[in-house]
C-alpha cells in the first residue's frame, strides 16, 4: 500500500479548500468568496486500492489580529511538519506577490516536494499566465540548498481542468507503507464539527464583510428521535449590532442561513434534520481561550 500526506498551502481566497474538495471528490471543507473561510486543519482523505492520500487544508496565510489567528497560523506551520508533499495554491486572476515567491523559495529549503498549482485559469487567457510562469522559472532549477519545484500546474476547480492530472502527480509522492484513517473515512473531522461548519458557511455567504470573522459557531444539543435530528445551535458574535444584523428583519436572515444550512446537514446525515439558531453576544471571543475551546479550536486537540 502506498500511503502520504500532502499539505495544501497559500494566501486566503486561492482556492485551497476548493482544490482539496476538487481532489477528494467530496465537500469537505467550507468555500466563501471571503477570506479566512478555513480556521483550522482540515484532512481530507481519498483511498483507493493500492493507495491512501491524505491531504491537510489550511487557514491562508495572514498577519494574526486575534488569539484566533494565532491558532490559524499555528495550524499552517504544523500542517507542513512530516508531509511527503506540499502544494502551493497561486490564483491566476491576481498579481503574483513577493511574499508569495518567497513563502514558495521557503517551503523548497524543506525536506518535502513542492508543487505549485496555478488556480482559476478559467477566469483568464494563457497570456495572464504566462508571466507568472517566468517569475518562477528559477525556482525550477536547483541552487544549492534550495531544490527545485517539482511542478508547475495550471488548474481550475471550477471546471476540473487538471485536476487529474495533479492528483496522478501527488499520488508518485506516496511511500511504501500503511493506511492512516480506515478507508470509509474522508476526514479527520467529526459530524458536529461539519455541522458547525456548514452553518459557518451560510452565514458567511448572505452576511456584510464585517461581521463574518467575528462569528463562531457551536453545537448546544443534538439529539436523534424518530428519525429526525434535532439540533440546537448558537452562533456567537461579537456585538449586539451584529446579533440584530444576524437575525435580519423579523428574522428573516437567521431563517434564510437555517435553511440553506439544513439542505447540506440532510445531506451529510442522511437523515431528516430540525435546526434551532440561537444567536449570542460574546464580546472579543475571538481573544478568550474558553471560547475557542468550546467551538473547537482547541490548540492541544487541533495542532
Ligand atoms: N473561477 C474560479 N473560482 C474559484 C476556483 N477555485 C476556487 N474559486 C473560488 O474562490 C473563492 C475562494 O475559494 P476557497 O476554496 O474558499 O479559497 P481558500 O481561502 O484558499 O480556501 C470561492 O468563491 C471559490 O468558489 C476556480 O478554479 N475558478
Ligand atoms: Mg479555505
């Protein structure tokens, strides 16, 4: 059996979580158009017969403002510790950065391969990428303790466009050895934590730009009965104007984000679900450990 892990890396908002969910072929971790979607490590797993790949989603790489993003980017340094690879996500549609050329010319000083992936090619003409291609072409060549990028991969995921072929690419990175999650597994992650996910999620999607960092979400009780789930969950912001801008007018938002939310937890359950949202106010949560604990970015747990 062939067994490996490959760490999915780069800025928020390049498509990582898409591009795992692209190669596991299954919604595992969350998309939004808004940064800092992901907080946490996420694994998603793909078994086949011979082989086993698990590869690590991770939080963008930002500057922390908060006790929550010093938990994101401790995510990110450990995501890469003991992988066999490392792909890094570019977007297409943006400028390449030089913090970006340099997080790459850093990952080649480690002891994993480095593939670097060009995503969203749907939203441009090849003429776009062709100076991102030069601006890394000595990256391709080895000097001295610095190796060399592997490969160099333009892919969309919204149309599929090479996924394959990465995956064929990433799967010649595996070693020799055993399975690491039983082979019906596709992510590390618990059904409450997807859940929570989920409803993250919703309301990042039909929420201002403001409020979504601000928002955590987690689960009060879930109870199965006659076949139905019966959940309880709050969602913890960090304003009472938040909380009113939440709920929307005569709750019409809180509705809307239930809703949208319920549709995927059916679908993740396989069962009939009933989800009560209950909206509070916990000033700067973002800041007290407790908190954190409680939703779950516990960094003992997680990292
Ligand atoms: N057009 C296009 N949009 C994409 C592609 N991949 C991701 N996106 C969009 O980019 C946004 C950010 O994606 P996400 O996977 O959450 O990025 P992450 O922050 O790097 O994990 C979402 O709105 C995605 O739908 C792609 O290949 N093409
Ligand atoms: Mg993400």
């Amino acid at each position: 059996m062939l067994s490996g892990f490959i760490a999915i890396l780069g800025k928020p908002n390049v498509g990582k979580s898409s591009l795992m969910n692209a190669l596991v072929g299954e919604k595992i971790s969350i998309v939004t158009p808004k940064a800092q979607t992901t907080r946490d490590k996420i694994l998603g797993i793909v078994t086949d017969d011979d082989s086993q790949m698990v590869f690590v989603d991770t939080p963008g790489v930002h500057k922390p403002q908060s006790k929550l993003g010093d938990y994101m980017n401790a995510c990110v340094s450990t995501a890469t510790d003991g992988v066999d690879a490392v792909v890094i996500v570019l977007d297409a549609s943006k400028r390449l950065t030089d913090s970006e050329i340099s997080f790459i010319e850093k990952n080649l000083m480690r002891s994993s391969s480095v593939y670097v992936v060009i995503n969203k090619t749907d939203l441009v003409s090849y003429e776009k990428i062709y100076p991102m291609l030069s601006q890394l072409a000595y990256l391709t060549r080895e000097e001295g303790k610095r190796a060399a990028i592997k490969e160099i991969i333009p892919t969309s995921c919204r149309t599929g466009y090479n996924i394959d072929v990465l995956k064929t690419y990433l799967k010649g990175e595996l070693v020799e050895g055993d399975c690491y999650f039983d082979p019906d597994e596709i992510t590390d992650k618990s059904e409450r934590y997807m859940i929570c996910e989920i409803i993250r999620e919703k309301a990042l999607l039909f929420l201002q730009d403001e409020i979504p960092h601000g928002i955590g979400v987690y689960i009060q009780t879930m109870v199965y009965e006659d076949g139905l789930a019966n959940i309880d969950v709050d969602i913890i912001c960090e304003k009472e104007s938040h909380k009113s801008i939440i709920i929307g007018e005569k709750g019409s938002k809180l509705k809307t984000i239930g809703e949208r939310a319920r549709a995927d937890i059916e679908k993740l359950l396989g069962c009939k679900v009933y989800i009560k949202l209950f909206v509070k106010v916990r000033a700067d949560w973002r800041n007290k450990g407790n908190v954190l604990r409680d939703i779950g970015y516990d960094p003992k747990k997680n990292l």
